[in-house]
DNA sequence: TTGAAAGCGTTACCAT
DNA sequence: ATGGTAACGCTTTCAA
C-alpha cells in the first residue's frame, strides 16, 4: 500500500542501500542515479518511514509538551510559538494536558517515553520533584518554561517574576496609590510568590506598608478571582488598586468592580500580569505587566534542540525581562 | 540504556515471544511467569516502544490535528476537547498551525504521514481539495471539525451554522430591531455563509429586508473588525444591531461602538457566534450563539478512532444544534 | 505453556 | 559508485 523503500529500490534497480543513501545526501552516488531515484519517488509518492529510522537509532523529531491546559490563553500563545519555533527546526510537536496534576503528568511522561520523544518541555506545575528527577536520570532533554523548580539543573526559560512585581508596584505607585491589594495565585506557585514579593518589595521601598487585609490567595479561575476581589471591594477599608497576579484574576476582579457598580480605572485601578489575548479584549483594557511568550516559546525549543543535538550538556536559566503595557485600567488616584 | 524486551527476558529467563505476550495479555502464559516478568519489567522500568511495535504493523496511537492557529481561543477548547477524549482513548495527539495556508497544510500531512498518524483531525480551511483527496485514497482516516468540504465524502462533524444564524436572527428581531448589520468572514468560509444565509433567511420571512450596505466582510481579526465596524456605525444610516460571525469580530465591534461612545447594548445591541472565553470576559458580556465545542471535540475523535479500528467505513456528517447564550451586549431596540 | 524465527522499513558498516 | 547484510525492538506464526 504505502510505498517503501524496496518499491524505490526495484523500480530503480537499484539497491535499498542506495536509495537510503539518497534520500539522506550521504555517501558518493552519481547524479544520475540519484535523478532516477528521486523521480521515482516523487512518482510512487514516498514518505520515508520515520519510524522505521527512529528504530535505528536515529530521532523521532517529535517534542513532548506540557501545560496545565491548552484552552488556558497564556498557554496556548506558548504553545503556538513553541510548535512555530520547533516545526521551524523540523520537530513534531506532542501536546498534553495535566490540570497540573501529578498523576496526569506522569501517565503523560511514560507514554511520551514510549513514544520515544526527543525532549520534552514543560509548562506544568509539578510537585514531586522525583519524578523530574528520574526523567533526567534516563539522559531525556528536558526544558521547563514559565515553571521552576528550584534546586535542580534543569534548563530552564522563565520571565523575571519578581521584576514584575517590582513593576507594577512602580506603575501604581507613580499614580499616587498607596492601599493597593493583591490577588494571588497558591502560594506553592513559584512565580505568583514572587511577583508577590517583588511587588511588596518595592512599596516597602517606597516607605509604603502592605496590609495583609489586602492579600487574597486565589484559584487560577476567573469566578475566585471575583469573589476574592468583592471581599476586598466589600470590606470596611477599600484599597484604590488591585494588583492581580495573572489576566484571569484581574478580569474578576473587573467583573466585581462592575457588579459593585465601582468604575474602572476612575475609582478602582487593576493591573495584571501575562498580557494574554484577554487583556485586550476587556472594557478597560487591561495594563498588564507582559511576558514575552513568544520569545520564550522560541527559545525553550532553541534549548532543548541543542540539548538534543548534544551541543551542550551544561545547564541554563534563562531570565526574560518583563514589560510593562500601559492601557485603561489604572490611572492616578483622586 | 533503556531496558528492552531482551534485557526483561534475559533476566526472567523466558524468552522474547513469552514477554511480549505478558505485556500484551496475549497466548497463555502461566500466572507465575506473568507475575516474574511484571516484577522484572517494573524493577528495571520497562517502557514498551511504540515505535517498534508500530513497526511491525501496530498502530502508533498517535493523532494528527491541523488547526488555523492554537492561540485561537476557539481552536485552543477544540484542541483541549480533543486532547481529552484521545488520551482517554490512549492516543496521543500532534498539533500543527495552518494559519489557514495550504502550503502549510500538506508540509503538515506529509510530516504526519512519515511519522504514521493513525488518523488527522482538521480543523483548518482547505482550498484545494485535492489535498484532502489524496489523503483519503491512502486510506487515513480523515475527520473534518468545525469546517467542511462540500460534495467530499468525509467524516465531519460540525454545528448548524444555518440554524445558528436564524437563531442570532429570531434573538435580534424579538428585541424589536430591524436595521441590523452583519460582521462576517471572507465568503470563502462555508460557515460563515452559512451562517449568514441563516440570518437573513428569517429576516426576510420575518417580512424585513437585509440592506446590503450593512453587510460588511472582514478577516479573522478583532481589528479588522473594529474598523469595518466603525464605516458601520459612521455611516448616514446606523443599525441598532450587529451580527457578528464570531467572537473576534464581535469584540472589535464592541471596541468600535466604546470609541465612538455609543452604549451597548443601549444604543446598539451586538450579538455573536461561537462562546469562546472571550464572549464571557468582555464588557458587556457577549450574547452569543454557542457552538458546542467539547461535544465536538469528543465526537470527532470518537469517529476517527472508529474508523482506525475500521469498525466502520460509512462516512457520515454530525450536526450538532447551536445554542444561544444570552449575556448582556443584547436588548430590547428603544 | 513456551520458544525460534521471520518480518516490519530503515541505517550504517563493510565489501566490491 | 553501489550493494549485501546485520541491527534496531517488537509481534506473530508455527512448532515443540
């Protein structure tokens, strides 16, 4: 049915070394018969087995993937660039969804295991380390992206978190707020701590104190990002700017403010964190603090590539900057 | 390196044949060597290849899917939907990005062929049908979501687009509006037609004409949308409503009509297709008519994996009933 | 109940 | 410049 590369060789007369040879440039073989053997393919229509020659030891050209969930919009512009970036350089690209959990990450990493996958890289928390650890051990490329997991050698490409938070601090303290309340993600998330903690940083700086009131820890869902958001808006202090650790969160925290008929930016300011599709697209736009998903889909397929190709065995974190976008939803306190 | 069936049966001191019938519950094997090599296969970590047991003319439980763009919140719950079943089924799934290019498109398949797909889900546009033609007289299962080719005899699984649009239709009439406008795709994509043909069908039976001034054609872009919104709403005659073929547009619409300062839905009601995440995020929230994405997304795959285990070889085409959700961008004409 | 051996489509080494 | 052949890790048939 499927042509192999015995039909190319008979239809040829020649031997299946030779048209192997010819199909991957090595090895002397005369123009002619390369022409020959080229035609012939073209006219059985041929598609080179990639199984077969991953079976000999060569590559699979297929990269594993893991995020939490691909309908989540700051994953899906990572994974777009990731796939881009890795068909550009001739991979394949496997995409699974674990909801973050340990179990389904596992499940995932012995199928990609048995699929024989390249590298794999992750965009997906993980809480036992043991299991990045066993998967190092078997000599498997690994790339975490926008996930650490701190204490380990593992490439790594992160956005600088902390930074982040130093900047949205900055942004909302230019503009003259001082009650400024934050929405965070668990705690157990690396990054969410440390926009946290850059953030408070630098009000602390600034000879502001932070009121632990003000602090709401969040699911990684819109609706806890509202109903946390109208416990804040509800409470007898009200803060004037709402710090929101990712776009989902900020976006309930806007659909409270409106409940609560609280105008934003006039009497409420909110800033995110991720610069996802979302925060365009709500009424005000969203000035977010941007991750450069793009750049950093880019280079963790860049990454692993070379981890691959054995270019490099040492061990790198890459630190993006962050940046700040400036739309409606935050202006000067009055 | 990696333990194969050599090192499990070496070591249980049986031969190849009798491992690989442990591992795969074929033959008759008595309890106690089953039990020796599962013991041996879990201590040295054993992991099947499937790339060896493809080769010898197994499956490689390893789906194709195609979409225009992942970061489309539209494609991204598809892709999800279709993730969840295939892995429920034990498939694994690759993703490839068309942006809706046909070049693009056959680089995908012949990729996806030389790696040996059980089966290609697309959800991207096609022009050339030849593509698909071709495809299917390899014999790959082929299943079309959320498009379709016309008079091709494929699997395909789509929402009414026809009913679709008669529903924005009826929703918008019972409010009272008659001058209404439509935000559509390029005439190119069936479903947009469709859903045009929908709209304008109960329009008219409702006795109202369509004005062909207020039917304005644009790309897949929130911008594009905005700015064909506004000739719309600066024009000497102003619709009080707006149909919009998907979320993307509606939501340049609703930029449009916030730049323009005219409330919506107060002065103008605006209406849309698809639900996404974006509909329920915006502000006002989207009315929208709702494909259903993750029954979609499960009954394609249901269909593929059918058609793999050739359980069936009748081609048919799903049509899934729209919905419509009502949220806030619509109300009664005042 | 178990095993030997052929075969799947390539690659790579060694001959010619 | 070209070809023969072992090897890759597994499944399956046939014998024992």
């Amino acid at each position: 049915m499927k042509a192999t590369i015995y039909d190319i060789a008979s239809e040829a007369g020649v031997s299946i070394a030779t048209v192997s040879k010819v199909i991957n440039g090595k090895g002397k073989i005369s123009a002619e018969t390369r022409n020959a053997v080229f035609a012939i393919m073209e006219r059985l229509d041929f598609q080179p087995s990639v199984i077969a020659s991953a079976l000999t030891g060569k590559k699979t050209f297929t990269l594993g993937l893991l995020v939490p969930d691909i309908s989540n919009p700051f994953f899906a512009e990572i994974a777009r660039a990731i796939e881009d970036q890795g068909h550009q350089l001739g991979y394949s690209v496997v995409m699974c969804n674990t909801d973050n959990k340990d179990e389904k990450v596992e499940r995932y990493i012995s199928l990609l295991l048995q699929k024989s996958v390249d590298g794999i890289i992750i965009a997906t928390g993980i809480e036992k380390k043991e299991i990045l650890e066993q998967l190092m051990a078997r000599g498997l490329p690994i790339v975490l992206i926008a996930r650490e997991l701190p204490m380990l050698a593992v490439d790594t490409v992160v956005v600088d978190d902390y930074i982040g938070g130093c900047m949205a601090a900055k942004h909302l303290l230019e503009l003259g707020h001082t009650d400024i309340a934050i929405l965070a993600e668990s705690q157990k998330v690396n990054s969410s701590r440390e926009r946290m903690r850059g953030f408070k940083q630098t009000m602390s700086e600034a000879g502001l104190l932070f009121k632990e009131q003000f602090l709401k820890i969040c699911d990684y869902k819109v609706e806890d990002g509202k109903s946390k958001a109208l416990e804040l808006l509800q409470g007898v202090e009200r803060p004037t700017a709402i710090f929101a650790c990712n776009d989902m969160l900020a976006i309930g925290a806007l659909q409270a403010a409106k409940e609560m008929n609280i105008g934003v930016p006039s009497a409420i300011s909110i800033i995110s964190f991720d610069n996802t599709i979302l925060s365009s697209v709500t009424n005000p736009p969203l000035t977010t603090i941007a991750q450069p998903m793009e750049q950093m889909g880019k280079l963790a397929v860049d990454l692993i590539v070379e981890s691959i190709k054995e270019k490099k065995q040492l061990k790198q974190r890459t630190v993006l900057w962050p940046e700040i976008v400036i739309r409606e939803s935050t202006q000067e306190k009055i």
